[in-house]
C-alpha cells in the first residue's frame, strides 16, 4: 500500500527524495524492518495469548527424554511470522506483481493448513493431527497451483518449463511435460523438510533465515537484466520484487528468533514450519532455482534423508532377520546428536555453519560454470 501511495505522491507532486521509494534495496530495508519490529511488538502479545489459553507443546514420549522439560511451551507461534510477513508484504511491495501474489498466496494456504494441524493436536488434543492424506492434499493443491500459474501465465512464457543446471555455463534444463508433476514434488518436499528440521530450538527459523538471504541474492540478479546477463542466468524481468517478500521473512523470522532460540519461549508449530518450507519451494521455481535446492536447502535434504534411511532400513532388517535394526540412535539425525550427548545449542550452531557454507556454495555456482 506504502508502495503505491508514495508512488503517486512522487508522480503527483514530484517532492525531493520519494523517488527512493521506487527502488527495491530501499523497499526491501523497509520490507525487514517493518517484519522485525512488527515481531518484536506482536510476538509477546501473540505468546501471552497462547499461554492463556494453554496451546502448549506436547512432547511425544519416544522423542528424547531431555525434550520433557519443554512441555507446555507455547506453539503455533508460525501466527507471528506469518502475520509480520503479510503485513510488510503489503505495505511495501507491488502486490499487482504476479511473484508476489504467487508465493505469498501458496505461503498462506500452507501457513493454514499448518494451523489446522497445530488446531487439532493442541486444541482439539487429536494425538495424530490432521490426517496425513489431508495435510498432503494441500501441499498438492498449493503445488498444483504454483505449477498451472508458471506453466499459463504470459509472464513466465519463454522458460516456463525450464530450469538453471547449477554449474553449467548456458545450459538449462527442461522438465518438458514432467513439469508440474516437478512442481507439486519440490513443494511437497521442501514443505515436509523444514517441517521435520523444526525440532530444536531455534534451528529450522535459524537455518531458514541463512537460506533466505542467499535467496535474496538470486532473486534480485535474477531480475537485473544487466546482473543476469553477467552471471548468464535466466532473465525474469519482475522476479526481483520477491526481494521484498523474503526481507520481509528475514526481518519476521529474526524477531521470531528472539523468542524461539534456546530455551524457547515459543514454537512455530506446522502453522510455521509448512509454510516456510513451502515458501522455499515455490521461490525456488519461480526463479527457475529448483535444482540447487539440494545444495541450499542441504540440512533440509540431510535431516529428511536420515528419517526416509530409518525407516527403510528398519523395515529391511525386521524382515530379513525378525528384528528391526536402526542406522542412527534417533531420526531426524539432529535427534542422533543429542542422544550422542551433544548440547542442544551446539548442535543447532554447527547447524547454522554448515548452512552458511552450503549457501555460499549455492551462490558460487553462479560464476563457476
């Protein structure tokens, strides 16, 4: 709204200096600022609430046993990140741009069903949640979405299908007729990672933010013509207002942060952990990223990895000699390391460096090629 209203006031009365408001670094400074200091004044009013009205976390008993001592903390704190995130987005970017309505609409759809979720554990205390074909259901139809909008719109025309091979000079990639089936998998995927990397304090918020500013990066270039032609990557004229988007989430999940680091005071709960891990997803295809998310996303892929060899090997050693056998002490794998005797904040710190090195290698992929 703030975009638009200094925009007129510039081309109306022409004042000294609100031509600064047309550029997007200073829209995207505004973007994280607003997102931090809306999270600093919403974040302990929200956790208050949830503390009246007793929506606490419920350890599961099989979930390691240090884990007891936070039992009652408040969750579905995803509510303050998604709340600061909207309300930036609105005030500062082109919301008439087709990349902001694309992420920002599959964000929230995902943030709901998360809540829905969070609802029926917490409130309802449905042990399970919402069914799992239900949950999947919506990140199919977010994916469904994301993938019909990218492959029709006129906006992405010329290289709807394609994507950047990451450390090769001029070639793309071209998923074809495969393309949405793609869509709805990295979606799907991505969603369910961050959604498994939440388990310690602070960790997924943490690791997200690193990732976002490497995004940032992308996304800006990738909407530079003369940046993008340097790099030789895809050209998406538009694709850099998403920068105000994910400065808005920077901004949102480091105030966030400030509640949810070790000891939390809150938990984003499904309402918080979809919906990013969504979000990832979906900016990644929209600036034809998808498959550096390996790379960028790593921890995702690491943490989602140790669970899926878990249970695969579980289930092979219980039918090949009657007792299952397990490949680490517990899955997700940042789990294995607590019951290795690793302190929670350690783990989560080396975590964040890892993070850090594998975002610098996504970035690097742009002139290594």
């Amino acid at each position: 709204m703030f975009y638009y209203l200094f925009d007129y006031i510039n081309n109306v009365f022409n004042p000294p200096g609100f031509d600064i408001f047309r550029f997007l670094s200073f829209r995207s400074i505004l973007s994280a600022v607003t997102g931090l200091l809306l999270s600093f004044y919403l974040g302990p009013k929200i956790i208050k609430y949830l503390k009246k009205q007793q929506i606490g976390e419920k350890i599961k008993a099989e979930g390691p046993q240090s884990h007891q001592i936070k039992a009652g903390t408040p969750t579905m704190g995803g509510i303050i990140l998604m709340l600061c995130v909207t309300i930036s987005v609105l005030l500062w970017s082109d919301i008439k741009s087709i990349y902001i309505i694309i992420v920002l609409a599959g964000t929230l759809v995902l943030s709901i069903v998360g809540f829905i979720d969070d609802y029926l554990k917490v409130v309802k205390k449905y042990s399970k949640g919402l069914i799992a074909r239900y949950k999947l259901l919506g990140q199919v139809a977010v994916g469904l979405g994301v993938g019909l909008a990218v492959y029709l719109m006129p906006e992405f025309a010329r290289f709807n299908t394609e994507t950047t091979l990451p450390f090769f000079k001029n070639l793309n990639f071209d998923f074809s007729i495969m393309y949405i089936p793609a869509v709805i998998f990295i979606i799907t995927a991505t969603s369910n990672a961050v959604n498994l990397t939440d388990g310690l304090d602070g960790l997924a918020m943490g690791t997200m933010i690193i990732v976002l500013l490497a995004l940032a990066v992308m996304s800006y270039v990738s909407g530079n013509i003369i940046y993008a032609d340097y790099l030789n990557i895809i050209y998406l004229p538009g694709s850099g207002e998403l920068t105000v988007f994910i400065a808005a989430l920077i901004g949102a999940g480091l105030g966030f942060l400030w509640y949810n680091f070790y000891p939390a005071q809150v938990f984003m709960g499904d309402t918080g952990s979809l919906a990013l891990g969504g979000a990832l997803g979906i900016m990644a295809i929209l600036i034809k990223k998808e498959l550096l998310i390996p790379i960028l996303g790593g921890i995702y892929f690491l943490e989602t990895a140790s669970v899926i060899i878990q249970r695969v090997y579980f289930k092979y050693t219980k039918a090949k000699y009657g007792e299952g056998k397990r490949v680490f002490r517990m899955a997700p794998i940042h789990h294995h390391f607590e019951l290795l005797g690793w302190h929670e904040p350690k783990i989560v710190i080396r975590f964040y460096i890892i993070t850090i090195i594998l975002a610098l290698m996504s970035l690097a992929s742009f002139k290594i090629r």
